[in-house]
C-alpha cells in the first residue's frame, strides 16, 4: 500500500512539473530528476528493510505475522535412524 502511495504522489509531482513549466513558472529537468532520484532510493530502501526482516523471520524461525514455525517432523535428529530405510 505504502508503495502504491509513494508512485501515486511521484506520478502527481511530475505531472505537477509539467504543469508549471507549461506556464514557464519551473524548471522540468531538475524536478523531475529530483522525484525519480527520491523514488528509486525509496525502493532501495524499501527492499533493503523487507530483506532485513525476511532474513530475521528465518534465523529465529517466525513466519510473516512473528509466530514461531511448527516443528518440521520429516527429519530426525536421531543418528541412528541414519541411512536405514
């Protein structure tokens, strides 16, 4: 939703830009280069932290809402089980 919010608003400034230079009042190069440069540091930011996260989740075995992962059964910690079938 945050991302949706984000493109909404920079679609909104660009079109702004466009707007006033149409009634020579600013520049469109510098603000539009200033959205798209504010926008992909957004993103970067934006996956960096759900990268963070998601490695978290998995080391300390939690799923997406912080509850902690069922035991997993398909594999037993007793050696001698080992290569017998």
């Amino acid at each position: 939703m945050l991302a949706i919010w984000a493109v909404f608003i920079a679609t909104a400034a660009a079109v702004a830009s466009y707007v006033l230079a149409a009634f020579y009042r600013e520049a469109v190069s510098d603000v539009t280069t200033t959205i798209f440069t504010a926008c992909i540091g957004y993103l970067i930011t934006y996956a960096g932290k759900s990268l963070g996260e998601k490695l978290s989740r998995n080391k300390h075995r939690l799923d997406a809402d912080g509850n902690p992962l069922p035991e997993d059964t398909t594999t037993s910690s007793d050696s001698t089980n080992i290569g017998k079938g």
